[in-house]
C-alpha cells in the first residue's frame, strides 16, 4: 500500500497525525520584555497545530546569536514560562511542535544587540549585503571571532537552549543549520577562514555542527533533535563549493548520533537529496526546491515516491492555517502575501477565508 502524506508518522516518540510541517519562518513578533513570546504568537502556531510537525520560527540560544530585531530567545527563564504559553496552546489543538535553535553568527548587526556586544563568526568576515534593523537596513559588519572558549561557549548556549526548550514544553528541537547563520558560517569556505580544529578541510568545517548536535542530543535525547541543512544556498553570502565532501562528512557524523530527523531545505540538486535520503537512516524531512514557486501540493508526491519522509511547506502555511485539510481537499488555497513572510500582519490570519 503507497504510503501518503496523511498517513501518521512516528517521529521522536510522538505519532504525528500526518507528514505535513509546517517549515520554519522568522516572523518578527516576540514584542514581550526581553524577547519574549506573545499571545499573538500562541494564536499564530495553534491555529497551525494540525501541521503533523510545527518547526518555529528560529529561536536565540543566547543574546549575541540574536541577527533580527523582536525574535524570541529561549536563554532566560521568563522565556522559558512565555513560551509555555505557546506549547500549550499548540497541544490543547492537537499539535506538535519543536523549537528550532537558531544562531545568526555574523548576520546581524550591532544596534540590535545590548551595549558593547558585536555579531560573532567562524572568522572576521563580513558578509556582503544588509540586514534588517528598527532603523531600517545596515551593512552587515565584520563579526568578532569566536576564540576557542567562545566557541565551546557557544555549544554549552545551545544545550542550554535545547533543555530550556524542553522545560518550556516543546516536544523537541531542531539545531538550524542552514541559510547563512552561524552553523552554515562554519561549513562554508569563503566564511570560515579558520585554520584550527575548526577550519580547514571539511572534516574541520563541519566540527562545530556536530558538537552542537552532540550537545543537544546529550542535553534532550537524540531522539528528539532534528538538524536543518541548505546545501549550496548563498543566502546571507554563502559560497559552497564542495558539497559532496562538506555534507558528506556532516551527515554521516549526525547519523551516528541517532538524531530524529535530518530536515533538507533543498537547492536545485534533486540527485544530490537522494544521495542524502539514501544515506540517513533516520526520518527525512524535505522542504522541497520550488523557486520561484511556493512549496504546494503537487509536492505531496515525494511522500509517495519515497523521497522523503514528511515535506515541509513554508509561505502556503502563513495563508492556510489548516493547510492538511485543503491539501486534502484539493484545494481551495489562499494565495500567499509576501508583505506578510517577515513579521506583517499582527491577526495572523485569523480570519482567512473559510474553506467550504
């Protein structure tokens, strides 16, 4: 019998109710004191809660990891309670949802960040382009590199991160490895100038995912650690080159960890996914290369064909809160609005057109 993306999926302990996720999107709304969650943001992800899987929005491990401005940290413990408030919500409907573990690294910019404290990298390289800040766009600066003990630091926040989670009542974690931020910054070569034990060749380069991975799984379970990866996606000025050999040697190190998940937001090397999908033992979650298109329902298909496990849908679940059910109805959709892919519209869309 063809498996289906409505079928249910054992992921971390948990029977998912489909293969549905809803992807990870920044949204910009932790307005609460200290970078913490609001009520808007408990609405927002219940009303997504019969997603099989809600992945948030990337979560700081520690103050300096912050690269945008109003997103939620999971380092204090007033943190910790708001985001209780957010679990629950998502459980009381039904969902489950992992807090995915974000560090931006050198994308960011100093006026974001508490007095005296500068964006970190693998190296003191400044990537090309701008970010977003309450005063409008800045150049990215040149980051403070991360001495040793900085670094064995910064793996310590993200376990701490992951246990805070944990006691916040997130089902598990997902270590974000992808799109430019720190993770990303240490396997990419024109990035990571480093010539140590964390630099160098891939087996070098991928040293500071692992540990971080290894660290999570040791803090929550490695059952209940996911591990994001963008392959080739020079977002935030990444230049990869030896794709082969970096994700080679990063996967074959995290699947010895017996992590939950490898989630692949992939480029446009389908042949590179399947080499992925046949080398990890583990559940596979694809957000599948549609550009410029958003992920939609003819992506269903590669549940059936096994090419992943679960597909996650990014943009189509901000206008379709109850995405599984119009994906099972064939539809209607509500177009997307990009306006509202960062932050934007404060209802959410609670009240998106009803589907019939």
């Amino acid at each position: 019998m063809t498996t289906t993306a409505f079928d249910p999926f054992e992921l971390g302990g948990k029977k998912l109710a489909n293969r549905i996720a809803m992807a990870p999107m920044t949204r910009s709304r932790a307005y609460g004191p200290g970078a913490t969650p609001t009520e808007a943001m408990a609405d927002y992800y219940a009303q997504r809660a019969s997603a099989g899987l809600i992945v948030t929005e990337g979560v700081q491990p520690s103050v300096v990891g912050q690269g945008y401005p109003d997103t939620p940290g999971l380092h204090s413990a007033e943190q910790v309670v708001a985001w209780r408030t957010v679990t629950e919500a998502v459980h009381r409907a039904g969902g489950t949802i992992y807090a995915q573990l974000m560090h931006t690294g050198r994308v960011g910019h100093p006026s974001l960040l508490p007095d005296g404290l500068l964006p970190v990298g693998p190296s003191a390289v400044a990537a090309k382009g701008q970010v977003f800040t309450h005063e409008g766009p800045k150049d990215f600066v040149t980051p403070q590199e991360l001495t040793e003990a900085a670094i064995e630091r910064t793996i310590a926040d993200f376990a701490r991160a992951a246990r805070n989670a944990v006691a916040a009542g997130f089902d598990g974690v997902e270590v974000h490895g992808a799109n430019g931020y720190l993770i990303h910054q240490f396997l990419a070569p024109n990035a990571n100038l480093r010539t140590d034990g964390w630099g160098g060749s891939a087996e070098g380069r991928v040293r500071f995912g692992v540990e971080v991975a290894t660290a999570v799984a040791d803090a929550v379970g490695a059952e209940k650690v996911g591990f994001r990866i963008s392959p080739g996606n020079p977002f935030n000025d990444i230049a990869e080159t030896d794709l082969e050999e970096t994700y080679g040697a990063l996967t074959e190190k995290l699947a010895a960890l017996g992590l939950g998940y490898l989630h692949v937001m992939e480029g446009p090397h389908r042949d590179l996914t399947h080499r992925l999908r046949k080398n990890w033992s583990g559940a596979f979650v694809l957000n599948p290369f549609t550009h410029p298109d958003v992920t939609g329902p003819e992506s269903l298909t590669l549940v059936e064909d096994g090419t992943a496990d679960v597909i996650a849908f990014g943009a189509l679940f901000l206008a379709n809160p109850d995405l599984p059910r119009r994906l099972a109805a064939g539809g209607p959709y509500n177009t997307p609005d990009p306006a509202t892919f960062y932050g934007g519209d404060e209802r959410g869309y609670t009240d998106y057109p009803a589907l019939p």
